[in-house]
C-alpha cells in the first residue's frame, strides 16, 4: 500500500532535471565545435533524463523492501566490483569508462547504489550498534579502493556518505574518528599515487616548494600556472554573472576558455548566464531534496528505510557540495558531476534511481505522514 508521494521533493527532482536538459542545449556552441552538431549535447541529455525519469517511476513504485535481500545487496556490492576491476583492464587511459558502441558505462556510479543498498541491510539486520561486522568494513574497502584507483572524486561521496550511515546507525565515536584516521591515510596515498592529483592540491594550497631534492622538483613542476587553469576559468564565469546573468545561453567562458563546461563546471555557466538569483535558485533545489529527504528518513519507523532514505539523500547533496565547491575555488578540482544538471547519461541514471529509492520510502505506510 502506497501513501501520497512528497510532491515538494518529487517535482524539484523534476526540475532540476529539466534545468539540466536546458543547459545541454546552452552548450550547444561546444557541441558544434567538437561534433559539429548544435544538438548533440542536447539530444543525448533529453534521451538520458527519460531513461532517467522512467526508472525514477519504476523504483518509486516499486516497494522499498524489495531491495532488503541479501541476495541484493551482495549481489549488487559483488557485481560493480567485478565492473570496477573490469574497467581498470578494458579502460586503461583513465579506468572509468566500459563501451559498447555509442554507450558509456561508468561503473563507479553504479557504486554509489549498490554502497547504498549494501549498508542499508546491513545496518538494518545488525543488533547491536556497539559492535558492526567486520565484513561491513571489508566490501566497504573493497569498493572505495576499487573506485580510488580511477576516480577520487566519486571516492570521496562514497565515504562520506559510508560515514553518515554508520554513524546514523549509532556506530560509536571512537571508533568513528578511528576510520576517519584511516581513511585519511588512504586519501594521501590515493593523492600522491597520481601526479595530476597532486599537481591539483599543490595548486590548491598554493605550494611553492624551494630546494632541490627529489620532491620539491616535483611538487613545482606539479604546481605549474597551467595545472590551476580551470579553476581560474570557473572564477571568471563565476563572478562575470553579476546578480542577475548575462542572460540564458549568452556564456563566454564556455566557448572554450572553461574545459568540461556541460559536466564538471555547468554550474559555472550557470552562473555566468543566471547570476547570483540563478545559482541560489539551484542550490535551494539541492537543499529541499537533503531537507525532505533526511525529514523522510527521520519519520520512517522502518530501519532498512530509515537508512536507504538517508544514504540515497546524501549520496545527491554531498556530491552536489563537492561540485560545486570544485567550481567556486573551494575545494581542489574533481571529475565529479553535479547531480541532475551534469551532461552525462551514467550519473543522471544513477541519480533517477536514487531518487527513485528515496519516493519509495516517502510514500510508505512505514513513514508517518508530513
């Protein structure tokens, strides 16, 4: 039995879904450059957010207790680790993307689901919240270094949102900076292992190392004028916006000059053509889906419920802050895309069906009406 859908969280999700469509076609300019075509951008974005919107439908009304198997949630945890190790091997420029054709595949955003439904049934089915099995710790290890080694962006929403569940489910606060400590270790490892990464935090702290040893020559040559480059672009569309834009698809900075502007920056376009009323626009979008989503989750009696609300909601808003603030110059830059208005048909999908998940919750009998 289904109750009345949240019609404040369904249609920003809605929204925020057709804004992104529009901003593919503002980026037509960059299509025709690169393919020749004014629509291509466009085109692919409007076919993705319907595949995206139909399995938003399909999951929503589908029952949320579906999904609390053990079948599903270590067949799911075992099937994008066996893609994650796939991708390494079939992709080996940048270990992200499976092909086939004309489709792209990203398993790591696949991952964030199946972290979602894994650590919802777990936490649901563990007793006893001073002591978690360890075997949660291990698949959570097992697909955060998968990831790691291809995108730390996606590495770093996965363990934040790893993170909050555990610690939503009362995991004690030892223990919990005890992990924070070790994830920490990992982060620098992760950093150090690539030198874009960590040309990127040199640039980001403004490191200017002097002497003659082995690392600083590297750290210099890492922290080169060209290594900062797109976020430097990002600040120019950003704060040429003014308040009020320049006006729906008249962006400079995206002819060009802002690398990756349809993904990883639209949100700087955004704000160059919207100005400051359209950037608080979007925000205030990302901030009603954490609000009703974590107001969902802390009215559902359900516990498999209670956790999948939190993670599918944190899963969307920590890794809009992270895009966003790789875009303002807040936090050194990311492969990560801002959910729902990021070109790209893997992470709108994953975004539909977390959404989807989400409605799911909010519309059963188990969660106490608004």
């Amino acid at each position: 039995m289904r109750t009345k859908t949240d019609p404040l969280l369904f249609w920003t999700i809605v929204g925020l879904m057709v804004l992104g469509v529009l901003y593919a076609l503002s980026t037509g300019g960059v299509a025709e450059l690169r393919f020749g075509s004014r629509t291509h951008y466009f085109v692919r974005q409007f076919s993705w957010a319907l595949v995206s919107a139909a399995l938003m439908q399909v999951v929503r009304k589908e029952d949320y207790r579906y999904w609390n198997r053990h079948v599903v949630a270590y067949g799911g945890a075992a099937l994008c680790a066996v893609l994650l190790v796939g991708v390494y091997l079939a992709d080996p420029r940048s270990h992200r993307w499976l092909r086939a054709g004309y489709i792209g595949l990203q398993p790591s955003e696949m991952t964030k689901v199946a972290l979602v439904v894994y650590l919802s049934y777990e936490l649901a089915h563990t007793r006893s919240s001073a002591r978690f099995p360890a075997r949660i710790a291990v698949v959570v290890a097992i697909l955060t270094t998968l990831v790691l080694a291809a995108d730390m962006g996606t590495f770093f929403v996965l363990l934040a949102v790893a993170l909050a569940m555990v610690w939503v489910a009362g995991l004690p606060a030892r223990k919990v900076m005890a992990v924070i400590a070790v994830l920490l270790l990992a982060t620098m490892i992760g950093i150090v292992s690539e030198p874009y990464r960590l040309a990127r935090v040199a640039v980001f702290f403004q490191l200017k190392p002097e002497g003659t040893g082995r690392l600083a020559r590297y750290l210099r040559q890492s922290s080169a004028p060209q290594t900062g480059y797109q976020v430097r672009q990002s600040l120019i569309a950003v704060g040429s916006g003014g308040v009020l834009g320049r006006g729906f698809n008249q962006s400079r900075q995206k002819l060009l000059f802002l690398p990756e502007c349809q993904t990883d920056f639209v949100f700087s376009v955004m704000a160059e053509e919207l100005g400051l009323l359209g950037c608080l626009t979007a925000l205030g979008g990302f901030c009603v889906i954490v609000w009703r989503g974590l107001a969902t989750a802390m009215r559902t009696r359900d516990a498999f419920g209670r956790y999948l609300a939190v993670g599918a909601t944190l899963a969307i808003g920590f890794q809009a802050l992270l895009n966003i603030s790789v875009a303002l110059g807040m936090f050194p830059t990311q492969g990560v895309p801002l959910p729902l208005l990021s070109y790209g048909g893997s992470s709108l999908v994953v975004t539909g069906v977390m959404s989807g998940l989400l409605l799911s919750v909010a519309e059963r009998p188990e969660v106490e009406p608004l």
